[in-house]
C-alpha cells in the first residue's frame, strides 16, 4: 500500500499507463519507473504543464534523474503529450519528440513547451545549460506537429548556461482596438504577424 498523510491509502489515485494498442502495460519495471516501455514513459521533473484543445496533458518532461538514475551519463529531455482517464484511471503517451536528440535538447530545470493550434505546431524550448554551437543557453524549437519536421530552430548562448527561463510565441497585434469618433464606434483589426518572446531569467 503506498501511503500518505494519516496512512491515507494513495493508491487509488494512481493511472495505469497504457500501450499504443490501448492495453494496460503489466511490467512492474516500467509502471514503477525503473524502466521505459517502447510505447510509454513516465515524466521525470516535468515543467510547463498545459492543457491542449482536445483535453491531453502537455508538458516539458525534463527528464532529471530519469528512472530513477541520478548522474546518470546520458540524458534526454523531451516534450510530451498523454492522455489521461480519469474515470478509468489510465494514462496513454500520445506524441513525444526530441528524446532522439539526446543530450543536444536536455535541460535539467525550467523551459517551455507551447501548443500552437491554429498551424498544428508546437514549440519545444529547453532552457538551461543546454549544449549549443558557442557555449550553453537555451533552444527555440518550431516543429511540425503532424510529421516532427523543424521548422525553426534559433539559440540563444550565456556564459553562466542561462539561455531563459521559458519562451513562448506571442502575436504582434494581440487585440482589437477600438477608437471612438463621430458619434459611432470604429474597430480596427490589425494583421497578425507572431515572434517568439523571451522571458529572461
């Protein structure tokens, strides 16, 4: 039993994750995190945490002291989506992309992960320490959700590592303006260009 506050039993509220093929995966290794199933990881020091539209969990899974390794050689970051049952307490991983980069995309603290619905892209932004072409910083990751293309990449470098503490796509022209004259409203909607904001640590 695995216990909380006032011997609170926990293990009610844990999810069962699930394969691809929508089984519930009976491996105590990887359900307790020692070890990853081909179709299903557990998140590991996880930031920016989002709801995307259709309901699944998004999030920055950092990846520090992955199955339970500290110090471990390697390391990977990686965003990832899943999606979760709460009536039947189960937990599928839907979409995930940059554990194939390896060491190149890990950020052991911060960064940001941002879905942007209106193209079907996402932003995938480590932000610390992470090993660029002059010295460490941060990445800014444009990929295309549907095939994992990248379809921007920039990095920004610091002598201390700090590249940001996260990064998020904003539009230039945010809202509608309203100016009022000659008695009658007037609205004015302005193009929408986007650039990516950076929020300095």
């Amino acid at each position: 039993m695995l216990k909380g506050n006032a011997d609170q039993d926990l293990s009610q509220l844990l999810f069962t994750p699930l394969n691809a093929s929508n089984r519930a995966i009976a491996d105590t290794a990887v359900v307790n995190g020692p070890t990853n199933h081909p179709n299903f990881e557990w998140n590991w020091y996880q930031h920016s945490i989002q709801l995307m539209t259709n309901g699944d969990l998004l999030l920055f899974d950092n990846g520090t002291n992955r199955n339970f390794i500290h110090g471990a050689p390697t390391h990977y970051s990686r965003a990832v989506e899943y999606r979760l049952d709460r009536n039947a307490r189960t937990v599928q991983q839907i979409w995930t992309y940059s554990k194939e980069r390896g060491g190149d995309m890990y950020s052991a603290i911060v960064s940001r992960v941002q879905y942007l619905p209106a193209i079907n892209h996402l932003l995938v932004c480590p932000g610390y320490q992470v090993p660029n072409t002059i010295c460490q910083g941060g990445k800014i990751i444009e990929v295309d959700y549907a095939i994992k293309n990248v379809l921007f990449e920039m990095q920004m470098s610091a002598a201390n590592g700090w590249g940001f503490h996260r990064a998020q796509r904003e539009s230039i022209y945010p809202y509608f303006f309203t100016q009022k004259g000659g008695g009658r409203g007037r609205a004015c909607a302005a193009p929408t260009p986007s650039l990516l904001h950076q929020f300095a640590a």
